[in-house]
C-alpha cells in the first residue's frame, strides 16, 4: 500500500538512524513474516503473541508496527475467521498499537504512535467495516476485542470514524445490538455508543430510531437507578447525548417512553439517604437531562419554544418539583453539587410559565406542625448558606418567580412588614414563624447586629426582584421605615435610607485597609448599587426619597472618584446618578436635575462622569455577556471533580482573583441587567444635552406700574408702555455716559486707595448695564423685524381680502344680469301664450331645470368665496390683535383700505 511507505518515512524521520529502533524494526518484521508466511499454525500462533507482547511495550516496535503490521493483521481478520486464535491475537495487538504507552521514554519521541496509528487505521472505510463485520462473530473475546478497538480509534479519530460508520449500512445497528449482549461487552458498547453520539445529530436520530430509550432505562433498571454504578453514568451520558439540543429527540422521548423513568432517578430510597461519590454523580447527569429537557433555546425569547414549554408542564405534572424540593431544598445533607444544581433546574422549570410559577408558590415543605411556604425556605437558604454557587442558584429561582410576573412580586411585597424591637435580634435559625416579607428584612438589617454586611447584600438581591418593573411593588417598599437606630437620632429611618447606609460602610471597610476586606466585599457594593438602580428606574417617587438626605448625593460623588473601588462599582454609581437627573421632578433648588448635573460638573465633571459608563461596559462583565449560558457536558471526568466540591472549596478560590469572573458577579450582570444598564446609559446622556441645552427658567417679576389699570384703555396703557421705556432706556445711557466719565477719571486719577475699593464695583455696575443694554437692543431689534414681518403680512392679506371682495361682487352682478334675463324671458313666454294655440313645450319646467343648475353653480361658487373670506377675515383680526400688542394704531393702517371695493347691496338676490 502507498501508506506504508509514507508511514516508513515518518518512523526515519522520528527515529533517525538509532540501532535500538533498527533492531525493533527488524525483530518486528521478522514476526510479521513469520505471521504472513509462515506454514505451521502453531509458529505463527506463536508469532502473533510475541508480536503483541512486544507492541504493548515498546514504542519503537508499536511505532514499527504502525508501518508494516496493518496490511497482515487486516489480511487475518479477513481471511482467517475460523482460526479463532489468531483473530484474537491480531485484534489484541491491534489494541496494544492503539493504545497510548506512559514510560519515561515517551519525553524522547515526538509523536505520539497511538495517534499515528489510529489515524492511519481509520484512514479506510473498508477497515471499519471489516471491524464491524466480526461483531457478528459468536466467539465472546472477538466481539470484546473488537469494541475496544472501535472505542479507541473514536478516541483519536471521532469526527473520520462517525462519518465512515454512517455509510456502512447496518453499522450502528449492530452496535446497538451490543447493548443486549452480556454484561462486559454491553458496557464496551455503551461507552462506545458515548463516544459515538457527541455532536452527531444523524447518529443520535438513527439510534433513537433502534430503540436507544428502552435499552438504556432497561439497563439503569437493572442497575439499581441512581444508587448504580458507573455504568448508570455512561447510560445517562448516553442520553444526555441523545437529547442535547435535539427537539425531534426530546419530542419522542415525550411522546413514547415518557418522563417517568428519568423522574424515578431524583427519588430519593431508604432512610440514611447516604451520599457516595458514584451516586452524586449520577443525581448530577440525572439533573442534567431535565435541564436539557427544560432548558430554553435563543427562541424563547419571542415565544416560540413550545418544546421546552410542553416539556415544563409534562415534567411538573410528573411531580418532578417535589423531588427537586426534595434534593435542593429540604434535603440539607445532600452534597452541595446536587443542592445547586437542582435549585438551578427549579428556576429553569417556572422561567417564563406561569402555571409552573403558580405551583411553586403554592407549595409547603416541612411536616406538621413545622411547614413553611417552598419560597420562604428557599430565601432562608439565601440568606444561610456558606457557598456562593447555592446563593447565586438560590437567587436564580426568585429572579425566574418574579420576571413578568406582576401579581407574584405584590404578593411577596405585600409582606414587608418590619419585626418587632424584639425580634430585630433573633438568629436566623429562629426564623421559621416569620412571614417572607419579615424575614427578608431581618436579612436586610442583620449587619445592625454583628456588622456582616453579607446577608444584607443578599436580601438586597432578593429584594430589587420584587422591585424590577413593578411600581406598586416599589411605592410599597418606599413605605417600609425600619426600627429606630443610634445613628437616626430616635426616628424612623426609610428602608432605603437604610441600604444606602449599607453602601457607604461597604465602601470604607473595602477601603480600610486598602484592601478588599473578604471574599463578600467582591461584590457587596455592586449589589446594593443594583437594588437602588433597579428601584429608582421610572420613578420620581424613589428619587425624591434618596435625595431627601443630602449626604447620600455627596456620597456618591465620592464614589464616583474613589480610584480604590472597582470599575463597576463606579459605573454603577454613574447609572445611579444620571437616574437622580433622569427621573427628577423636583423643584426644590439643590434637588433638581439642573443643580445635580452642576454638582456632577464641579466635583467630578462631565467627561470624567460619562468615561465611567465606557470604562463599566469595557469590563468583562460587560463585554463577555451572553444572553445564554450553556453548562459544560458531564463526562466521567468532570463528573467526578464536580461530585467533590464543598460548601468553601470553590469559593475560597474564586475569592483570591479579583479579575476572574466571580459567580455572584456573574449572576449579578445577566443579560437582562447589562441591558437595562445599555438603555439607561442612553437616556441619561440625551437627559443631560437636554438639560443643557434648556437652562433653568428664571421667573419673571412685572413690576406694579407696568400692569394695566383698571379702567385703562388699550391705547393708553400701550403709551403709558412705551413713555416707560423709552424713560428706562434714557436713564441706561445716561447712566453709561456718567460711568463711562467715571471710568475715564479713575484712570486719569492713579492709583488711590479709595478708587481702588469703588473702580471694581462701578465696572462691574457698567458691564452689567452694558450687558441689559445690548439684550435690550436685541429684543427691540427682534420686535422691530417681527412687526415688519406681520405687517408685510397684513398687507398681503388685505390685498387677498379686496380681491377675494371684488371676485365676490363681479359673482353677484352676473347672478343679478342672469335674474333680469330669467325675467325677460317670463314675459315673452306669457306673451306667446296669450297671443295663439299652437302648442309649446313646458317652459316652466325648462326654466326650473335652469335656474336650478344656475343657482347651485352659483352657490357653490358663493360659499368656498364666503369660506375664504371667513378664514382671512380670522387671519385679520389675529394680525390687528397683534399689531395693537406691538402697540400699532391699526385704524391709521386701514384708513383707505377697501373704499373702492364695497359691494353694493343686492336686495333681488333671493327673488324667485
């Protein structure tokens, strides 16, 4: 083969010219001879042993063997089956040459001959099926062989093995025939079938299509479920592959099998409810296939995902929520790898279904007398738990209950009601009689008691769910003043005065010793910035009570320039600024949008202000959201590493490396998040230009004198007006005149201590004059144009009246000629009827049909005339009302207007 000699040349070029590879490459050689050509059974029996001895151990000779060995060992297990031996030997030291040999030498070679050989192997479609072919055989180690050498060139060679066994036929049905053979080789099958089925959407229909559902449930049955071995793990595995991202799969399993069975795997058996590491991990794939099941796709944004939706509602019609309750909520001992992920799949399974929400909220856990609403566990978890992933999955599940679901978030606010003195103090654990709403602000004020801000910055999380687009929900929580404190002198104090006190102790124990003062302070300011953001979007309400203590807008400006506090930190409280601006409606000098954006200008300044928007949205957090987050698959190896995880472990290291993506601060920027912050960021800044470009409105004072008296007419308060001005305009340049004196003299002068104190204030006096002079140029200026301007108007318009006049008055002496013409005629009529018998047609009715048509032309004409004539008579009057404002003597513009236009009186138009 061609092959081959390529192969020899990368064994010399790896190689080079050392004898111990010389001498394996003969030794190898010689027992291939041996194998090829040789006459007694018994030698080249004997000869495949040693072959497979020496290629199990050598990577010269696997290496050598690579080059030569295939075409005999293929030759064998084609032409020799009913030599049983020797098909044997040839597939184990087929096995051998593929599989990867870990001793000190492998530092010298520089490829890998396991690889090389797989590849050159599978090179053929002929050679996978010829393997296939010999799972037909009945000999036990053929077929066992055989498998291993299929599950090690997928090993090496998935995506070239996948696509060569699709085009042989039967090949995967004789694969999953595998499944129910014994014991040993059904397990080979199975992990092959794993390999098999990774990202290979034909291979999975094909092996659903064999009835791939029935066998692995059979087998995890026969195995003892969740409480099996490893061989539960590779079934599920199995399954897992089969319905990743695969609808028709997923339909069909729904449709047919049922969710049953997977269902069955969560339950939890005996009493001991004992954790080993193989069952953890089997509870985690078991969680994985309903996440997958429920798990929405990028068009489920638009509601479109019905499968997902269908599997939801199946999935908790099966009471697969009571088991998760079971695992994630109630069952405390269970490992902290299940606790998460089955509080992931509960917020997974009530994500935008509502009937799904419903249950939820209506569950209770516990037994009699000590039960408690689902929700209130989940928030004592919350508010209880030392690992960071059960918090963040914990939250997950509120955050899912509240999106657009308005009734759901007024119900669990409806509850903030603050404990008694008494109770402020209570430990966590004695919580169990309090409402939801109670215990969440007991989370909310236990730093009060022990200064962990921790909990607080959780049930801040919690709380700004409830919060997010619900006004109502928002107004209630601006109503809740929490107990009298030292630092309140004695009175009440607004919940949200509160967490801004939170806020600012955060920032001076992160900042008191330059450092961050634990792994909670990574993300306790960030948090509580979003509860305040989320809180005071779209409501004016919410910003009138955070700047009603003035030091919370000082604090933030500080914030905002604090080089110790982290990127997001200081975008987050730009966000809350720029909202105090965008949702302000007071009036209150100091409080308004204009004094804030001048306070943000002198103590940070614009261009300072905005960069920290630009700077926030460079940040990883920022910069790398996705809309959807996909979890790695469980294999045995992730597996195993996620079943040893401890409540600290993960989160001990996850807390050295700022830079990292922090889980808390990860669920903290979602999606949904990162884009709120987008669209404010927009507002804010088009709020600022809009601010600018329309300074605060000064309220003009008229003066007494300069209002109109009563009993005064228009034409004498108009005089009285101007007389007024021209006196103030009078009296301005003369007193610039004597100012300007002034100034000259103090000049003249020198430099004497009395002329020193009086110059600056006289010059600021003639700047000041000067300044109202010129404005008052300008207006005078503006009017003057503007009067010119309605005047070439009401000319325009008065020239468009005496035409519209004179078309009117031609219009009515044609319709008077026409009426003497009609006449006319009448009397010649009545004359020739008088004077024979000769018959004549109705002149009366031709003469009705005339005047008819006549008069409705004529009308019709008559009244689009008097409706323009009505419209620029309107247009007049508004110009003359004007003009009088202007002060404008409009009798004296009008005299001689029209006098050669007057329509003369028709006393004949309505004769008959």
């Amino acid at each position: 083969m061609d092959f081959v000699s390529g192969y020899k040349g990368v064994v010399g070029r790896v190689f080079g010219n050392d004898n111990g590879t010389s001498n394996e490459d003969s030794y190898v050689e010689r027992l291939l001879d041996r194998i090829n050509n040789g006459t007694k059974a018994e030698d080249r029996r004997m000869a495949m042993v040693e072959l497979q001895s020496v290629v199990a151990e050598n990577h010269a000779a696997q290496l050598a063997f690579g080059a030569m060995g295939f075409p005999v060992l293929l030759s064998v297990l084609k032409d020799e089956r009913d030599d049983v031996e020797m098909v044997r030997g040839a597939l184990e030291t087929l096995v051998s040459s593929l599989t990867p040999l870990n001793h000190t030498t492998t530092a010298k070679i520089e490829v890998d001959p396991s690889k090389m050989n797989a590849d050159l192997l599978s090179r053929e479609v002929d050679n996978i099926a010829l393997l296939l072919g010999l799972l037909a055989e009945d000999d036990f180690y053929v077929r066992y062989y055989t498998l291993q050498v299929l599950t090690a060139l997928l090993t090496n060679s998935l995506s070239r093995l996948q696509e060569s066994i699709l085009t042989i036929p039967r090949g995967i049905t004789r694969l999953m025939d595998m499944l129910m053979d014994r014991e040993v080789i059904r397990n080979e099958a199975l992990l092959l079938l794993t390999y098999l089925t990774r990202e290979a959407e034909e291979i999975q229909k094909i092996v659903v299509f064999e009835g791939a559902y029935e066998k692995i449930f059979t087998i995890m049955k026969e195995e003892g479920g969740s409480d099996g071995g490893v061989v539960v793990q590779d079934c599920l595995q199995l399954l897992n592959n089969i319905l990743r991202n695969n609808t028709s799969n997923q339909t069909l399993l729904r449709e047919t099998v049922g969710f049953d069975p997977v269902v069955s795997l969560l339950k939890l058996r005996g009493v001991s409810y004992s954790f080993t590491q193989q069952k953890t991990i089997n509870l985690l794939s078991t969680l994985e296939t309903v996440n997958m099941l429920i798990a929405s796709s990028p068009q489920a944004e638009t509601g479109k995902d019905t499968n997902s939706m269908t599997n939801k509602t199946v999935l908790v019609q099966r009471k697969v929520l009571d088991y998760l309750l079971m695992l994630g909520v109630e069952s405390q001992w269970a490992p902290v790898a299940v606790r998460c992920a089955a509080l992931h799949c509960i917020g997974d399974l009530i994500a935008r279904h509502p009937q799904n929400v419903g249950e939820l909220a209506n569950k209770v856990l516990g037994e009699e007398p000590q039960v408690e609403p689902a929700l209130n566990s989940i928030l004592r978890i919350i508010l209880r738990t030392s690992s960071m992933q059960e918090f963040v999955d914990a939250d997950y599940v509120f955050k899912n209950f509240c999106e657009k679901n308005p009734e759901g978030q007024k119900l669990l606010a409806s509850t903030l009601t603050p404990q008694p003195q008494s109770m402020i103090h209570v430990a966590l654990e004695d919580d169990v009689n309090m409402s939801f709403g109670s215990m969440l602000l007991h989370g909310l004020t236990m730093s009060e008691s022990d200064g962990d801000l921790e909990i607080s910055a959780r049930a801040a999380s919690v709380l700004s769910h409830l919060l997010k687009d619900n006004m109502q929900c928002k107004e209630k929580a601006l109503k809740v003043e929490l107990g009298a404190t030292v630092q309140s002198m004695g009175t009440p104090e607004p919940l949200m005065h509160r967490m801004v006190k939170y806020l600012a102790v955060a920032s001076s124990m992160d900042s008191k010793d330059g450092k961050s003062n634990g792994k909670a302070n990574l993300y306790i300011q960030e948090m509580i910035l979003k509860l305040l953001i989320i809180w005071l979007a779209d409501s004016p309400t919410a910003v009138q009570c955070f700047l009603d203590a003035r030091p919370h807008l000082t604090y933030l400006l500080e914030l905002l320039s604090n080089q110790s506090a982290t990127v997001c930190t200081r975008g987050l409280a730009a966000i809350l600024l720029g909202e105090c601006v965008l949702y302000n409606k007071c009036i209150e000098s100091g409080k308004d949008a204009h004094g804030i954006v001048d306070a943000i200008s002198q103590k940070a300044g614009l261009t300072s202000f905005f960069l920290k928007f630009d700077d926030m949205q460079k940040n990883f957090l920022f910069a790398s959201k996705k809309l959807t987050e996909h979890r790695k698959p469980l294999t045995r190896s992730s597996g195993a590493s996620m079943a040893e995880i401890e409540d600290e472990e993960n989160d001990a290291s996850m807390a050295d490396n700022r830079d990292e993506e922090h889980p808390v601060l990860a669920s903290l920027f979602d999606a949904a998040f990162v884009a709120m912050v987008g669209n404010l960021e927009a507002n804010i800044r088009d709020r600022f230009i809009d601010v600018y470009s329309n300074p605060k409105a000064k309220v003009a004072v008229v003066p007494a004198e300069l209002e109109q008296r009563g009993g005064e007419s228009d034409v004498d308060y108009i005089n009285r007006l101007k007389s007024f001005v021209e006196k103030q305009c009078s009296e301005i340049q003369d007193l610039l005149g004597r100012n300007g004196s002034l100034a000259e003299d103090l000049a003249k002068s020198g430099a004497k201590s009395e002329q020193k104190t009086s110059g600056p204030s006289e010059r600021v006096q003639v700047e000041t004059f000067r300044r109202e002079l010129r404005e008052a140029s300008q207006r005078l200026e503006m009017l003057k144009s503007e009067k010119a301007k309605l005047e070439n108007d009401a000319s325009m318009y008065q020239n468009l009246a005496g035409k519209m006049e004179s078309e009117l008055k031609s219009l009515s002496d044609a319709y008077y000629s026409l009426e003497l013409a009609n006449a006319q005629l009448e009397k010649e009529i009545k004359s020739l009827r008088s004077g024979g018998a000769t018959p004549y047609p109705d002149i009366e009715a031709i003469k009705e049909e005339v005047r008819e048509e006549t008069q409705k032309e004529s009308e019709g004409e008559l009244n689009d005339l008097l409706v323009c004539l009505g419209q620029e008579q309107s247009k007049v009057e508004r110009l003359t009302e004007r003009l009088l404002e202007l002060g404008e003597d409009v009798d004296k513009l009008l005299e001689g207007v029209g006098d050669d236009t007057a329509i003369p009186e028709d006393d004949d138009e309505d004769e008959d």
